[in-house]
C-alpha cells in the first residue's frame, strides 16, 4: 500500500466475517477503471479468489454492479456467482442460467435517438445502450460532463419514471426504482444471504444506495477511496484473507 493510498484511508480495514453477505461492486472496486469499459483487465488471481471467497461465505457473495449481465458473465467466465446487473434491474442466481428481470422499464427507444442525436456532435462522448437504462460516457471529453448532465436531465424531466444516475466521468438513464439498494434488499430476502450481515463494498456514487441499504440492515458500507485508498488492489488483497 503507498502512502498516498494510506493518507486517503479514513476507515479502518475490517476483518471478514464468516457471517457476512458480500456484495462487491465490479469497475472501480475490483477491477482497475480503465479508458472504456471495454478496455478493462481482470487481474490474474481474481476469479480464483472470488471462488475461495464464495465457498468460505456459503454463497452469500454477489457481484452488483451497472454493467449488463451479458458483459458480468463474460468478465467472470467460467465463474459463476450472483450477479445483479444493471444496478439491480437483473438477476442471475449461479444454479439456473434463466435473468430473474425485477423491473422491465426500458429507457424509451425515442429517448435514445435524442442522445444520439446530440452527441453526435460532441466528440469523445459516447452512448452505451444497456437492456434497462443508457450510460453517457464522457472520460475522454471531461469538459462535456455538465452539457452530459442536463442532456439527461431535461430528459428525465420530462418523464418521471427515469431519473438521472452520475457515475465515474458517465451519466445514465435509468427507471427511479433500480438502484444498487434495491438489488442488495432483494438479494437479502433469499438464501444463501438472508439472516446474514450485508456488507457492501463500492467505489462510486451509485454504491450508495447499496451502503444505506446494507447499514439498514445492520451491516457496513465499504466506500474502496475511504477504506481501500481508492485502490482495487487493496481490495483484492483483503478479498484474498477470506478463506480457511
Ligand atoms: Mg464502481
């Protein structure tokens, strides 16, 4: 660990519990961010440590993140785990290959037309259409971030179902009901996690919800800049510690 990363540590590292839930955010938490979403590595070791992990918690370990599931699954492969995808709006339960969809809300088809349209002419800002929201990307045209946002604003604005979601130099639009607290509420309702203390680990703002949530339920919310330095390696070293 530097020290740059230990200055950025104002919350103790916990010591894993065999009596946890883990509910551990993708991109920014255990994978490095990278220029695109689709340039991301998994770093040699992960998968073999997620396993460990899963085994050494019963189960009761779920990966939620706003990726698709399609793009979870392929990261994790041949893992399998529970996955809530696109901030909860999709799940996969490990034994059956069938998405349980909890909220079927797409963002409508002329919404994204209107982004599309827009952006067209902002250069370095992209659109990534997922099954229930749309992610704007801005990483390489950081000056367009506030132009992103009430892009999506206005848009929301005009339909109450969907509201605006800020993320890592990306803004998206999503129906109001899918957040990271939901998908942790849901997946607390069911074996293996029910009965167990939820533990959420984050990096972003849309973890939030997943810490309030796990805090709800008398467990902790790990914020990765607060507790890890920020670092996604810290986290997967301290994700190594749970085993025999
Ligand atoms: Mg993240």
């Amino acid at each position: 660990m530097t020290a740059a990363e230990t200055s950025l540590m104002t919350q103790p590292i916990p010591i894993p519990q065999k009596n946890w839930a883990l509910f551990l955010d993708m991109d920014g938490t255990l994978l490095d961010i990278a220029d695109s979403p689709a340039e991301v590595i998994v770093p040699v070791g992960l998968l073999a440590t997620l396993e460990v992990a899963e085994k050494w918690l019963d189960g009761a370990l779920a990966i939620v993140s706003g990726r698709t599931l399609g793009e979870l699954e392929t990261l994790l492969s041949p893992l399998k785990l529970f996955l809530a995808a696109e901030h909860g709006a999709i799940f996969l339960a490990p034994e059956t290959r069938l998405p349980r969809i909890v909220l079927a809300h797409p963002v409508p088809r002329h919404m994204a037309t209107m982004i599309e349209a827009a952006i067209a002419s902002w250069p370095g800002v992209f659109l990534e259409v997922k099954s229930y929201g749309v992610a704007v990307h801005f990483r390489h045209a950081p000056q367009r971030g506030e132009d992103v946002k009430a892009l999506l604003e206005g848009l929301a604005d005009g339909c109450r179902d969907f509201s605006v979601l800020p993320g890592r130099m990306v803004y998206e639009l999503r129906h109001r009901q899918v957040n990271k607290g939901r998908a942790v509420a849901e997946l607390m309702q069911r074996p293996p996690f029910s009965g167990r203390v939820p533990v959420f680990v984050g990096d972003d703002v849309t973890d939030e919800e997943g810490f309030r949530e796990a805090e709800r339920q008398n467990g902790i919310g790990l914020h990765v800049g607060e507790v890890f330095g920020g670092s996604p390696e810290n986290v997967r070293r301290w994700l190594r510690c749970l085993r025999d």
